[in-house]
C-alpha cells in the first residue's frame, strides 16, 4: 500500500498566512506584489498561466500589470515551494501546504482541464531512486498524469 500524504487544506486568508511566513523563512519578502500575485493564484481553481495571473490582477489592481513580473514571482514562489508548476500546461497552482516538501504528482483532465495534486512519497521517491541509479541528480520530479478526471469519465460513460 502506497503512502498518502493527506493534509489539512488552508485556504483563503489562512493560506496566504502560511505562504508569507514560508516565503519569509527563505529570507524573502512578502511585498504587496507578490501578496496580489499569491492571491491571484490561489484564487484560480485550474492551474493558471503568468498571463491568467497577469489579467486577474489588472482587473482588481485597475492597471496594467506585466506577465514579466509576474512570471519572475512565481518561478521565486516554486522554489520557495509556494506554488507548483504544471509543466505540460506552462501554468501554476498554489501549493496547499507551503510548508511541507513532496514531489507533487498531478492528474490533469484533458477534457475540463481540472488539475487535482496527490502526494505519494512512495512512488516519487522511487523515481528519483531510479534517477540517482542513472548517474542523475533529481532536483525536482514533476509527475503529471493526462487523462479524464472522474466528472468527465462519468459524462462520457
């Protein structure tokens, strides 16, 4: 049986106090850029690209704001471990729980565009196993599965 890692999810405000102190941990600021990126992000339900991102906050802020700024915040909030990248998509969720480091796999649907994220230390540390036995050094596995979430599975059946 594989380990599941399963969490109290912050959300909200809550979570925006967890990432703040991560990122504040790490020796960074929380600055009011980077506070309305994170709450632009988390207030996605599908992963979101620099220019969703970039449009929401345009929207609230009444100005411009630039993908380029915001793509510089949120390559330093995935390494912060703040948020995710969901490499096949160019897009980023919110990580759940900043304070905690998993090698996330991500089940995308193809169909809704839905992106659900599950921990299983097991399988992930297993794929870096198998990387450092090939001479490699695994900084950060991206696991992401295509398919059918379970809504649309059921819509087609």
């Amino acid at each position: 049986m594989a380990h599941m890692h399963h969490h109290q999810e912050p959300e909200g405000a809550d979570l925006a106090v967890a990432a703040k102190s991560t990122l504040e941990r790490a020796g960074e600021q929380w600055t009011a850029m980077r506070a309305s990126v994170f709450e632009a992000l988390a207030g996605f339900d599908k992963p979101a690209s620099a220019y969703d991102i970039a449009d929401a906050m345009s929207k609230t802020q009444g100005r411009r704001v630039a993908a380029n700024s915001v793509y510089r915040i949120l390559d330093l909030f995935v390494g912060a471990n703040l948020a995710r990248r969901v490499e096949s998509a160019n897009a980023y969720v919110a990580n759940a729980h900043p304070d905690c480091l998993h090698d996330c796999i991500f089940l995308v649907c193809d169909t809704c565009g839905q992106t659900t994220h599950i921990d299983d230390d097991h399988l992930t540390g297993a794929v870096r196993d198998a990387a450092r036995g090939a001479g490699f050094r695994p900084e950060r596995p991206v696991i992401e599965v295509r398919g059918r979430c379970a809504d649309c599975a059921k819509d087609q059946a």
